[in-house]
C-alpha cells in the first residue's frame, strides 16, 4: 500500500493536498445541537419530523461550559453545529468557535455577525429557488432566500448548503447563479423526504437530472462549487465500492449509543470518537440527521463526507479512485477551514478537473 501511495504522491498536485491534510492532523468530531428552537419550520426538516425537539435547551451555562471543556480533554478537535437554529445562540456559538474547528448550519434569517466570528465556516440552508423556497422553508409567507441574500452578501464565511430535489433540476443553474453573483460558493445537499409527500420531492426517483445539472454548474463555475462530480455520484445514487448506504456503512454514529452495538461490530469503519447530542448536552442519539428514520432516506452529505473519508484503502486501487478520495478529503478540510482557505480555493478547477469534470 505504501509503495502505492507514493507513487499516486508523485503527482505534484496530489502531493501537495495530502501533505495539506497531514499537517492539519486527524479530525475527532463531535455533532451538538445548540439549541432545540428554530425561527422556522422547513418541509421535512429532519429535526421535526424526527422530534429531537423534545430534548429542551439546557439554560445553565455552566452545564454547556463544563461539556465543551469534557469535549476538550476527551480529545474532540471538531464540532458540527446544528439544531435548531443556532443564530439563536450566538453566546454559546462564539463558545464552540472559539475552541474547537467547526462549522456551523444557518437558516439565513438572522445573519451571524463577522465580529468575533470572522473566520466561521457558514453554511446558509437553502431549499431552491425564490418561489421554491418560499414555499418549502418560509410557509409561503417569508422569503427566506432573499433575505439570507442580502445577510451574506460578498461574505466570505459564507456558502450556500443548497439541498436539491430531484424534480427540482431544472431550477438548478438559476439558483448557482444567483448565490454566485451575490458573492458566495456552493454546496449541495439532497433533499430526504422523511414526511412522505413525494412527487418531485421523493428522492425515491433518483438525481440523475440534479447530477447533470451539478455537474454543469462545475463547468460554469469552478472555483465556486464545494463538490466534486465524484461525490455527487456517491450521496446520489448510495454506491461505494459494492456496498449501498445504510446503517451499516454509516461511519458517523455515536460510537457508545446502545442503537449502534450492532454496528460498530461488523467490521465496516467508523468514526470511534463520534458522538451526536442533543440540545441538552448530555444525551446522545444514533447519530446527526436520525433517531428512528429509515437510513436509506438520509442523503445527508456531512455523514456521506465521511463515509469516502474513512475508506480510504477502498480507494487505494487505482490513480482515479485515490485522486477522488483525496479530492473528496480535501474539501471538507477546506470547506471547514482546517487548511488554509485561501490559497486553497484557488486550486478548486484543477481538483474539479482531476475528478472528471471538464472546466476548460
């Protein structure tokens, strides 16, 4: 394997990204819900339909500081931060980002200042376009996009969590447009269904046409999406290597929670330091995006992030396939800001080039 491995390094670009994500060092992640509440209700929100709104917000800042210092000496490096809305929270989120590598998910509607929170990886959620949106995230009545708009604009902490649905393709450049032109990256997610309405909502139809279009925004716009082709394909269709998506494959799931004793026994990966919490602090549940939920319908691309990230030898048997676990690797270390940001959003062509898309 390492004769492999050195051989694939060879290649001055390949080489220079593990060596980027060698210096930064392992991550050990954590997931916490910062809080229980939400300015919003989104259709099929997993949140909500999940009810994990039932484990309340622990009020005594004591208890939160004492669980961030336990997270410390337990090791935890990084925290996705979730809920709820943790705009909501901006107390307790200067906390997280002042200790730990981190990213944080936003509805937009209440815009995260840059003061104290200058280098914050921002991820704004977004359902499609204006009238898509409207109806999906603001009830038909509040026009979240425009005002997440107009919150982020040229904010580089900011990129777009845009979760696409597989009737919703066509809508797919507009919107990239829009958020591209406003001053910000993109990043797709996928849109689960957990409430049943399906039609062009049920991710049951497949994303061939969202995958097309995704990867026609790559080309329009390279050094602006946060997702290779590669990946795409992977959260998409739930393929890696034989083996189809599920509980089974998870890799992030709460290591000590008794709904995982099964799976952490039967030889696939996962992540042994993770843990997802609830707004508490001190429980956990089987993992971020589920409690009960049917894993198939979880297109979740943080936990897909990680099921490439931790099968690496998976990907060990070929140049291409090791270039796109690199890739994939490379931009949730850089999406995360855990390499430098800067310098490397300017190689985002050629890693969209390496994996298949054509940006010329």
């Amino acid at each position: 394997m390492r004769q492999t491995l050195g051989t694939y390094l060879e290649d001055p670009l390949l080489g220079r990204l593990y060596a980027d994500i060698r210096a930064a060092g392992r991550v050990r992640s954590i997931s916490v819900d910062l809080t229980h509440q939400c300015n919003l209700r989104c259709t099929g929100c997993y949140y909500f339909s999940e009810g994990m709104d039932r484990f309340q917000t622990q009020r005594d800042d004591s208890v939160f500081d004492r669980f961030l210092e336990s997270e410390i000496a337990r090791g935890t490096n990084f925290v996705t931060v979730v809920g709820g809305e943790p705009s909501l929270e901006l107390g307790r989120l200067k906390k997280v980002y002042d200790r730990f590598w981190m990213n944080v998910a936003t509805n937009g509607l209440r815009r995260i200042p840059r003061e104290g929170f200058e280098r914050m990886p921002i991820g704004v959620s977004l359902w499609g376009n204006h009238s898509t949106d409207l109806v999906m995230r603001g009830g038909g009545r509040t026009d979240v996009f425009t005002r997440a708009l107009k919150n982020y604009r040229d904010d580089p902490r900011a990129f777009w969590y845009y979760t696409v649905s597989p009737g919703k393709a066509h809508e797919i450049e507009g919107v990239v447009r829009t958020c591209v032109e406003n001053g910000n990256r993109v990043l797709y997610n996928y849109y689960s269904d957990i409430d049943g309405l399906g039609g062009e909502l049920d991710y049951r139809q497949g994303f061939s046409d969202v995958r097309r279009a995704i990867d026609r925004t790559i080309e329009q716009y390279p050094d602006q999406i946060l997702m290779t082709s590669y990946f795409s394909e992977i959260v998409a269709t739930g393929h890696l290597f034989g083996q189809k998506w599920g509980h089974d494959v998870c890799t992030n799931t709460t290591f000590d929670h008794p709904a995982n004793a099964v799976r952490v026994q039967n030889g696939n990966p996962f992540n042994p330091h993770f843990r997802a919490y609830n707004a508490d602090f001190t429980t956990t549940r089987r993992c971020c995006t589920g409690i009960d939920r049917d894993c198939e319908s979880c297109l979740d691309v943080w936990e897909h992030f990680s099921w490439i990230m931790l099968n690496m030898r998976k990907h060990l048997a070929s140049r291409q396939a090791f270039t796109d676990w690199l890739t994939t690797m490379y931009l949730f270390y850089l999406i995360n800001r855990i390499v430098d940001f800067e310098s490397g959003v300017k190689l985002l062509p050629e890693i969209h080039r390496l994996s298949g898309v054509s940006t010329s």
